[in-house]
C-alpha cells in the first residue's frame, strides 16, 4: 500500500488529506476547518459513460450525516481520483468553520484542487 499525507492552507482554512492506495482503490480522509470530524462518506465508480463515446464517466454514492454538507468538497475530490486513477475511490470527509460564510466555502474549494493535485502526483504519479 501507498500512503501519502496532503495539506494545503493554514488557519481556519486548512485542508489536511491522508490517501491511501492499494492494489485496487483509493482511501482518503479529508479534514480540516477549526474542528476534523466525520461528516460524510463518498464511494465513487468509474464506468463508461452514458454517451457511449468511449470516455469514462463514475457513479457516486453519498451518505451524509444528518445536517452535514461535507459531501461539498468530498464529491469532487472522489469523482476526480476516480476519474484519474480508473480505480474505485472512497473519500470520508469532515470539515467545519462556525459560521461559514460564503467566502470560506470558496476558499477551501480552491484548496481541494491543490489537496487533489498533491494525491495524484504522489500516489498516482500522474
């Protein structure tokens, strides 16, 4: 197995991934905010897309814990390993601000990209 460590931000805007790979998938926790928790879990299929062109495409599935919106950054981030590795990705997320507004949401989306980056180049060597 693979492991690798990911981090981008700092302060309340912190994004921290853990990733791990083995011989047919991707594991990932995703915390980060002023408190790490479980918020929701992603499981992501790729599968050849619905258009039958040829390119691929994934199936996700998302439980979510009553009131939690985490599914927001960990979505993407499984549909984008998935997608990258043609492996089956699960992303277990939890990341929270008190009272967030609209420019933290923003914020962290953008620090998923840098997070996504790091797993791909380290873990998939893409």
């Amino acid at each position: 197995m693979n492991i690798i460590q990911a981090k981008a931000g700092k302060g309340k805007l912190l994004l921290e991934a853990v990733a791990t790979q083995c011989d047919e998938g991707i594991n990932v926790y995703l915390g980060g905010g002023e408190k790490s928790h479980i918020g929701c879990v992603v499981l992501c299929q790729p599968r050849p897309s619905l258009k039958q062109d040829g390119s691929m495409s994934a199936t996700a599935s998302v439980l979510n814990v009553l009131g939690h919106k985490d599914d927001g950054l960990a979505q993407p981030l499984a549909r984008e390993l998935c997608l990258a590795s043609g492996q089956t990705v699960v992303v277990t997320a939890g990341v929270h601000i008190d009272n967030a507004a609209a420019e933290d949401i923003e914020g962290f989306l953008t620090l998923l990209a840098e997070i996504a980056g790091q797993i791909k180049e380290n873990l998939l060597k893409v």
